[in-house]
C-alpha cells in the first residue's frame, strides 16, 4: 500500500569508461550505470574535486546544479538523472551528449577556414534560446517562478548531438531563488567566462535573463565570423571593451551575414538590459528568418553538416584505453551491503590498478 512515507531503496554502481573533460570545479566521465539483469545505461558522471567538495560554498553550489537542473526537462538543455555521495564526495549522473562542443566546431571551422553557413548559426542559437526560454520562464513544485538566469553560456557549454541537436550544458553557477548565489555575498568574485559575459554581470551588478541574451549574441557573433567578440584579458581592460567600447559591426567581419540576423544579433547585444528582447523574442525572430530560406535548418540539416565537417569522429567513439582512478568510490564501497556490487567494483578497480 503506498503512503507518503513509502520509498523504494536501491542499490546502484557506475562503470566507469573514460575521462572526457576536467575543468575547475569537476571532472566528467563517460560512465555506464548499472541495474539487475544486465542492465547498463550510457551516461556522463560528473564529479566534484575533492578539495572543493571540502568547501561548503562550492559543494552547495555543485547541489543545487543538481536539484536545480534535475526538473529541466527540455529537449534542449541536458538531463539530470542522479545526485549521489560516497563518502564526502558527491557526483552528478547526466545525460551523455554524443556529438561536439560548439567550441570545437567554431575551432573546426578556423582549422578549414570556411564560414559556418548562416543558417546553420541562426538554428544553433535560436535553440540556445529555446533552452534559456524554458529556464527564464521555469515554476518550481511550490507553482513559483524561479527566475533562473545560467549566468555561463558560452561555446564550452552548448553541444551538438551527431543527429543534429542542441543542448545547453551546466548551470553549475545558475542564479536562483532557490538557490546560494556566492556574488551577492563577495561582489568581487566573477564567475563565468569574462568573455562571454554581459556589462551587468562583468560589472558585479545584479542579473537577470537578459544577461543570457547578451551571452547568446557574443556566441553568435563568433559563430558567424569566427572570431570573439571581446580580445581583453586583462579585467579591467575587459570591463572597458564589454561595457562602452563600441562594438565591431559583424557585417565589417563578414559583410555577407543577412541584414535580418544582423539586427537580431546588435539587438541582444544592447548594453541597456531593457533594450534587449528576451530569449523567446531573439528564438523566434532567428526561427523565422531560418523558415523564410530556400533550405530550410533543421536537424537533419545539422547533422549532414556535422558529418562532413569531422569525419574521423563523427560515428559514436569506442571505448579508449584510458582508464580512471575513482578511489573515494572503492572506500565506498566498504560500507555497502550489497556484496555482488561490492564485488563488481572490487575487480573493476583491480584491473585499473593493474599496469
């Protein structure tokens, strides 16, 4: 008889394949999570460092990425399955993107030095702002507006499926009001890339959705020539170049974009917020230049262009022979009773360790 204080309990594992990113605050694996009867499901395990998993400010931003995220479902923001801990140290079980970064296709595109064809920007970012839409607009359980901003969009957070579709990744630093915001505590501390950044944000003031909107028209910007929109590394010079240098118009860089993608793209990147159209607004304006094309974009259209575009790569990868140390997992394992998983585990990290 179910009750409210009914809860089926479980015990799972995750097979560990590969390392595939490391950046500052986690690593990401491609992983298997097993079940009964030879259950597998492929999936990217996301974990945190250990030395900021020590750090309550850092491990609560890495939970509420998690709670946050986990009720994002949108065809074009990646999943959320799993938050789970051994020992101190906590993972994200997520959807796992076969396909490339959009970093690595603006790289690709510099490498060939050819162009990525207008309609093929206009299609990636009119998705980003489907993804930012759904978040901007988001009613937690409670039937509240969580006014979630991502506050990281950039090319190292969006991804192409190799059947063509687009998801926007990490909202590890999300703003939220159900959520810790470490900015409003110490102003100083920038989080996000600073080059993908919008005058409010870079200025430490407070942001809101159209923040992301800005951030989704510097992505654009490089998609359509190449090239970034802000050079500056040093902050202050930074500041300077986001906030009232004038920008380069992208039609000096590259004087073929359509006049139409033009004024979509200078209207998301107004340094007053107010002038700026939402996430909705700049999708739509983006979908509707895309359907008036002789060749319309769409997924099947992305798809062929990334298979032309790496095809060394572009079938799903095998497994490497690379193979990781997961040690806070094994002294995990001490204290489960499952003594198949233990078991399970117990030869998985032998045959790591062995040379």
């Amino acid at each position: 008889m179910h009750t409210d204080e009914h809860i089926l309990e479980y015990a799972g594992a995750f097979r560990l394949v590969r390392k595939i990113a490391q950046g500052g605050m986690a690593t990401v694996y491609e992983a298997e999570q097993l079940g009964p009867a030879g259950f597998a499901k492929r999936v990217a395990l996301k974990v945190i460092h250990p030395h900021y998993a020590k750090e309550k400010t850092w491990l609560q931003l890495f939970i509420d990425e998690a709670k946050l995220s986990a009720n994002l479902v949108h065809g074009n923001i990646v999943q959320i399955y799993q938050l789970g801990e051994v020992e101190g140290q906590y993972y994200m079980a997520m959807e796992y993107i076969k396909g490339p970064t959009l970093r690595m296709v603006i790289e690709r595109h510099r490498e060939l030095d050819r162009l990525i064809p207008p309609a093929i920007a206009a299609y990636i970012a009119s998705r980003v702002c489907r993804a930012l839409d759904f978040a901007h607009n988001f009613v937690g359980p409670g039937g509240n507006r969580l006014d979630i901003v991502h506050r990281d969009v950039s090319p190292n957070n969006i991804m192409a499926t190799w059947d063509g579709h687009i998801k926007l990744a990490d909202f590890g630093i999300a703003k939220a009001t159900t959520s810790t915001d470490p900015v409003a505590k110490s102003p100083a501390l920038m989080m996000g890339k600073k080059h993908y950044m919008s005058p409010e944000q870079i200025l430490a003031l407070d942001v809101d959705a159209r923040s992301d909107v800005f951030a989704v028209g510097v992505v654009l910007y490089e998609l359509l020539s190449l090239e970034p929109l802000f050079y500056e590394d040093a902050t202050e010079l930074l500041i300077d170049e986001v906030t009232w240098r004038p920008l380069r118009s992208i039609r000096e860089v590259v004087p073929s974009v359509p006049k139409a993608i033009e004024e979509v793209l200078m209207a998301a990147l107004e340094r007053d917020p107010a002038k700026r159209p939402t996430a909705a607004a700049m999708g739509k304006a983006l979908d509707r230049w895309c359907e008036a094309q002789a060749i319309v974009a769409t997924p099947d259209r992305l798809q062929e262009h990334l298979a032309a575009l790496f095809p060394a790569t572009y079938q799903p990868s095998t497994i490497s022979g690379e193979f990781t140390r997961f040690s806070n997992f094994q002294r995990g394992l001490r204290r489960r009773g499952d003594a198949n998983g233990r078991r399970f585990w117990q030869r998985l990290f032998a045959r790591i360790a062995s040379p």
